[in-house]
C-alpha cells in the first residue's frame, strides 16, 4: 500500500514540475517538408527522354569503369 501511495507521489510530483508543463505549452515549430534524399530525381521531360538519359549514364558509368581498369592493370 505505501508503494502503491509513493509511485502517485511520484507520477503526480513529475506531471506537475515545470519542465513538462513548459513542454507542453512551448509553440510547435512549423513543419518543413521531408526530403529524403539530397538529390530527390525531379522528371524533366517525356518517358522516352528519361530513359534515354538513364541509359547514357549507364554507358558513361561503364565506359568509366572500364578505363579505370585499364589504368590500374598497366600500373
């Protein structure tokens, strides 16, 4: 019984401090918007043109790739 009075004692002693009713009535922030990634895709044009521009960057990163094995095999 006496830990049943104290645990009261206790949950009306933090409910009532300061710091949590501060809490409570300090103005909220405006909510920015979420920004998963820093460099979010924003489409440009057609279907066709995105894909044309995926695949030359597919090409290009190949096409990096594979110099960048040529000079570290004659290295």
């Amino acid at each position: 019984m006496l830990r049943t009075f104290a645990l009261i004692g206790l949950g009306a002693a933090i409910a009532l401090s300061p710091p949590a009713t501060l809490a409570q009535t300090a103005p909220a922030a405006p909510a920015a918007p979420v920004q998963h990634h820093a460099t979010a895709h924003k489409p440009t044009g057609s279907y066709r043109s995105e894909m044309r521009r995926r695949h030359n960057a597919s090409k290009e990163r190949a096409r990096a790739g594979a110099e960048h094995m040529r000079t570290m095999q004659n290295q």
